[in-house]
C-alpha cells in the first residue's frame, strides 16, 4: 500500500472519529452527544502555584467541559464537599447571588452544564443517597471550564457531573466520616 493510501485512510478514520454525523446521519450523532459529555479542552495549571490539599498540581493539564450528562429523574452524579462560606474553599461569592452561605443552609454548586446559565439558581434538586433524600438548593455553579486561579480558591475545573454541596446536605443524607469527599448520589429537580 502507498504512503497516500495509508495517509487518506487515516484522514477518513480521523474524520469519522471526529464528526460521526458524516457517517450516522444527524439524529445518531445527536442521540450520541445527549449520552456522553466528552471533554471540550483542557486547562495547565502554573508551573508554580499554591500548596493545599485541594490545589491544582503545579503543571498538570485538566479536562475542561462544556457540557453535564442530560438530567432525568435519577440523573447520576458525584457529591463533592464545598464550604460557601468567606474564606472558605469554594472561592469567591456564590455566583447566583453574589453571596457567601452558612454551611449549615441545604445548598448545592452544580456543574456548568447542570447550571445552564443560572436557570437553576435558587430552585431545588432532589438528592438521593443512601436510601436517604433531601433538597437543596441551588446557589452557585461548580465551574467546569476554569480552575487554578483566585476565584477558584486555586482548585482545578469541576468534574462535569459534579454536585457540589455544603456540610448540611452531608450531615441530612447521614453521610459521614471517611464517606465525606467523593460519594455516588442521583439527583433530579424538585
């Protein structure tokens, strides 16, 4: 085989892997987006940056997306701890109020998808876990597109199925000691 046979079939492979509606025609490729939220870029972090536990690695390149998986009546997702409070490390005021909150209040930073934009602020999420449901609501966006920096108390970018929450929503689901940090939850609006 030629050098340009093995060129063109590689071309026409890169092109399928990228723009699989050229083959699938559109609904397929539509269907295919609404089931996987695939990474849109990535963000390096500085080469010299802060020391905590939570910081980004000094040089490491993260995910960034554009994008949440669709939300259904169980939509699955990770809970991560945030304290909102000033000073605290989830950075700057909460973005749908530009507002710091007491941990102690039911509340929750979605990732960007899920935000979309602020249409959720101040509305309620069901939470499950542990045979155990609260509401919460919401009042920031967990940013899945920037990280590193002031503004993101130096943190990397949100996972794209992140649902950030505050110690109260913790302690009500009874989640606690070494289950704190990373838990499996499904949520849905309420």
């Amino acid at each position: 085989m030629s050098t340009t046979s093995v060129l063109v079939l590689a071309l026409a492979g890169l092109l399928l892997v990228t723009f699989p509606s050229l083959c699938s025609g559109r609904t397929a490729h539509h269907h295919h987006q609404a089931e996987k939220c695939q990474p849109s870029g990535t963000l390096e972090s500085p080469a010299r940056g802060h020391t905590c536990d939570e910081c980004c690695k000094p040089g490491h390149i993260y995910p960034t997306y554009q994008c949440s998986p669709p939300v259904s009546s169980h939509t699955k997702a990770i809970m991560t701890l945030n304290d909102f409070s000033e000073g605290g490390d989830g950075g700057d005021p909460s973005e749908c109020d530009g507002k710091f909150h007491k941990n102690s209040e039911r509340i929750v930073a979605l990732s960007t998808g899920w935000y979309a934009k602020g249409k959720r602020c101040g509305k309620n999420i069901r939470i499950h876990a542990k045979g155990r449901s609260v509401l919460a609501k919401v009042v920031d966006e967990c940013d899945t597109l920037h990280g590193c920096d002031k503004p993101h108390a130096f943190q990397p970018p949100c996972p794209h199925n992140d649902v950030d929450a505050s110690q109260a929503v913790w302690d009500a689901l009874g989640i606690t000691g070494d289950d704190v940090g990373d838990f499996p939850i499904t949520w849905s609006d309420a």
